[in-house]
C-alpha cells in the first residue's frame, strides 16, 4: 500500500512545486503595518480553493477575533463510525526581516542545491500543499476530515486560540494533526512531543532624574545602565544555566537526542565558542529553562554623551518546560529581577506575553498509527522531538478537547532556517511526510474498524 501512496505521490510533485511557487509569492505576513491585508486574504482564498479541490466542499471563511481569517471545513468519510481528524496548518509567515541577507528573492519559490527556497516555503506553507499531496494520493480517506488553516499564527495575536473554544463543536475532533513543527534531520522522521512555553517581559531600571555628567557626577550617582548589566548577569551562572530563583534548572531529556557537533553547526556557533549549560544539549534545549535577552535599551556607543545614564530597559524572553507552568514562571522572573536590583533603584516589570509549555500523549491509537505509518514512509523508526519553541494554540486544543491525541509533525528540519533569511525546504520531506500522513490517515482509521468490529 505504501509503495502505492508514494508511486503517486512521487508523480504529485511537480504539480506540489508549482502550488508551493503559488502560495510563496503572497506576502502574507499578518502585520499591516509591514504588508497589505489583501495579502493575507490572497492567501486565505487560495488556501480555500485548494481544499475545497480535493473535497472539503462546505470550506469556508471564518473572521477570528484578531480580524484574521481561518479556513475551516470538512470532509465526510463513507464509514459513519470513523474517527474524526482535524487537519491543522497556517498560511501566514514572518516578516522576511533583512531582504539583502537572501540569497534569493524572499517571495519567489527558487531551487538551489536540491532545495526550494522561499519565505513560508517550510513554515507553513510547504506543510500546507504537503497535506494536499497526501489527500490527491488517496483515492478514499477512512476517517473523517476537519480542516482549520489561521492566518496570524507567527504574529501570535490568539486569533485562533478564542476562535477554536468558541466554535468547539465545528473543529471537534479525536486526533488533531498540527503540521507546524518537523524532522530530526532530512530522511529522520519525528513527532515533537513537547514543546517550552514563554513569558516576555519588559525590565526596566530608572536611578535618576536625567543625564548628567560623568566627570561632575560620576562615581556616587547611581548609573541605571550598570544597574540593568548587573540584574542581567544574575540571570545565568559561569557554565551558562539559566539561574532564575524558584525555577528548577536540573531537567533531563529522555527522547532523541541532539548531537553536540550537529547542533553547532545548525546553530551557526563560532568555532572556539562553548556551548552553554551543564546539561546535554537535549536537556539545555527541551527540559530546562532558557533566558535570553532580546533587546536593550541604552544609549548607542555611536553618538552617546559623557554622562551618566539615567533610565535603561532589556526585553527579556523566558522559556519555559512542560513541569512549570509559564504563571509560576513569570512570578518567579519578575522576584528575581526586583530582588536582584541594586542600588533601590526603580524597577518596572511589564508582561508582554505569556504561553503555557506542552506535552503530548504518546501511547494513544492515533500517535501509534503515525509512528507505523512515517516508518513506512522514511524506512527509519519515528523518533521523538522535544521544540523550544511555543504553539499556545496546542494547550487549547488539549483544554478544549480533553479526550483528543494532539500530534505534532511537519517538513521543518534545522536546514530549514525558519524564521530566519534563506528559509527553505528539502522537497524529499514535502514527499515523505504527504506518504507518512496518507499511511496515518488510512492506518487511523483501519485501526478504529478493528477496535469496533464485533467480536
């Protein structure tokens, strides 16, 4: 049967190329203030035609609260008593951030060295023509579909997070497949089980009333920019740990393991530079905490004055693992920056964002029907991921249908370069996991005839 799906998969690809170019070339980044909204609903219409091609006929505009706009649908199988799937994947990117770090044009689908290169080309839109593929390859889906497509997941504004408890009964589902993450390596098949949450917090410092002289003043005026550097440093020790009071930072990871060496080159870490932690990199990555600081505010050394300086702040991002919860997270942070200030000068703590971690079931039907379904696919065992990343919209789907298999998969891999210039997919992954998805659906659903055929 596999040898079937990927015959016909194989003949699909230049038509996945070409649908793949299509959908590239909008600009669909969920931000009007960098790119018109038409170029969102382009995509959203496109992303409704193609499924409603291979019969999801009642699909189907939906506003979220964001003012975004989700593709929603459903596709009946021909067995009433078939579990139900839900299908889950977006159609808006990141900003393609510095356009002359492209090797290629951003918005154009281009082939180098084997690969397709293009902003969404992996994240998400090779997912989406990927699950096109996998549908054109069955002839009959055993299961019940349901599809939902956002809009704003990279902008993170929860469109689809107050849209999916709002309308519970329309995306109901018992397996729901979130093709939004992807692979150990290229031809490495895997499922992310976990994933950090995330809490981002704006800290700032302020010791004085304004600028003044640093040969008048300097010495007993206490300077907020050696304030903010001193809070900062308390937050990692000299093996690199992450060292927020009350957040546990002795995890270990039981699932694949990350190659040091692969993981530096993935990282583009400098030769001569440590790794940090005294952890594996599977641990540093997926069990423990990580802070990173994402910005700071502070005069520039180009132009800056000989003065003191008054007022400074640093953008702070804590990732969180499944065990605490991002709440608990974001108290222990905002303790820590308070008890850590010198001086009494004045803190300010500001909550940006906060994600709750998340951790998959794996021992149920639908992710042992995946795991068979991608070793056929790959002809290698399907391993398990952890992603230090966050998808907020999972602890919805989990909350929201208690009783439902949330699985994680997709063509990411760390060639992939998502979120950064020069994204690209490998279409040897787009091939693999539209077989693997088609296997799962077909193996889902075989699987639940047997659970209910009568003895």
């Amino acid at each position: 049967m596999t040898t079937q799906l990927r015959a016909l998969v194989e003949k699909e690809m230049p038509r996945v190329r070409d649908e793949l170019a299509e959908l590239v070339a909008f600009r669909s980044v969920a931000d009007p203030r960098q790119f018109p909204p038409e170029e969102c609903e382009r995509a959203a219409r496109w992303v409704l035609t193609r499924f409603a091609d291979v019969g999801f006929e009642d699909a189907h505009l939906e506003r979220t609260a964001d003012g975004s706009m989700a593709v929603v649908g459903s596709r009946s199988s021909p067995h009433p008593a078939s579990p139900t799937v839900l299908l889950y994947a977006h159609y808006d990117v990141q900003p393609p951030l510095d356009e002359s770090a492209w090797r290629t044009p951003p918005f154009e689908l281009t082939e180098a060295d084997g690969r397709w290169y293009g902003r969404g080309s992996a994240d998400c839109k090779g997912n989406i023509v990927m699950l096109l593929a996998a549908l054109r390859a069955l002839a009959e889906v055993p299961v019940h579909l349901k599809l939902v497509v956002e809009g704003s997941e990279e902008q993170g504004t929860g469109g689809l997070e107050a849209f999916v408890p709002e309308h519970a009964d329309l995306l109901r589902a018992d397996a729901v497949l979130v093709c939004d993450t992807g692979n150990a390596a290229v031809g490495h098949p895997a499922a992310t089980v976990s994933l950090r949450g995330m809490v981002n917090a704006v800290l700032t410092l302020q010791a004085l009333g304004s600028e003044v002289h640093s040969g008048m003043f300097g010495g007993p005026a206490p300077d907020a920019l050696a304030a903010l550097v001193a809070v900062l440093a308390t937050l990692r020790d000299e093996h690199g740990n992450t060292t927020i009071a009350g957040l546990d930072n002795s995890g270990t990871w039981s699932g694949e393991a990350y190659p040091p060496d692969q993981f530096r080159w993935d990282a583009t870490v400098i030769e001569g530079v440590s790794l940090l932690g005294d952890g594996s990199v599977a641990d540093m990555l997926w069990a423990r905490p990580a802070l990173t600081i994402l910005g700071i505010d502070c005069p520039p050394v180009v132009g800056s004055a000989s003065a003191v300086t008054p007022r400074a702040s640093a953008r702070l991002n804590l990732r969180v693992p499944p065990g605490t919860t991002a709440h608990k997270a974001r108290q222990a942070l905002e303790s820590h920056l308070r008890a850590a200030a010198p001086w009494g000068v004045a803190v300010q703590v500001t909550l940006e964002a906060e994600g709750e971690p998340f951790r998959a079931s794996v021992d149920g039907p639908a992710f042992q029907a995946l795991a068979a379904a991608l070793e056929e696919a790959y002809r290698r065992p399907m391993t398990k991921l952890g992603q230090g990343g966050s998808i907020p919209l999972c602890n919805v789907f989990a909350d929201t249908y208690p009783g439902a298999e949330i699985i994680l998969v997709g063509v990411e891999e760390p060639l992939a370069a998502i979120h950064a210039p020069n994204e690209s997919v490998d279409p040897g992954e787009i091939a693999n996991m539209a077989i693997g998805t088609a296997r799962f659906l077909q193996r889902y659903g075989e699987a639940a005839e047997t659970r209910t055929a009568p003895a």
